[in-house]
C-alpha cells in the first residue's frame, strides 16, 4: 500500500470512529427517553408496549363509532 492510500484509509476509520461515537450517543438519548416517556428499558419492550397501545386505541375507536351509532338512533340523526 501506498503511504496515500493507508492515509486515506486513516481518515476513514477515523471518520467511523466519531460516527460510532455519535450513534452510541443518539442510542443513549433515545433509551433515555423512551423510558422516561414509556417506562420502556429495551426496544423489545418499546414494541410489546406499542402494540398493546395500538390494540387500546382500536378498541376506543370502536367504542367511539358505536356510541356515536347510538347517539344518533336514540336521537334520529
């Protein structure tokens, strides 16, 4: 290799250093606030949690349409 070629692949590692070290970084604010948010400690639990959210907001929506479907039979809208 030539002596431009390995500084060239130098400056590169370097390069992925500090995006490690940026990601490694984002990662951490992000646990953080999912378990400030969430009480979530791990991205697995972060999911378990978001599908259970999800099923919850399905069920009032449901419950929304059919108290809304009542309204307007007991009130002939």
């Amino acid at each position: 290799m030539t002596e431009k070629k390995l500084l060239k692949l130098k400056e590169q590692i370097t390069e992925s250093k500090t995006k490690l070290s940026e990601l490694t970084g984002s990662k951490v604010i992000l646990l953080k606030t999912l378990k400030k948010k969430f009480g979530c400690n791990t991205l697995k639990q972060a999911d378990v949690r978001q599908k259970k959210m999800k099923k919850e907001v399905l069920s009032l929506e449901t419950k929304k349409e059919q108290g809304i479907k009542k309204l307007e039979k007991d009130y002939d809208f």
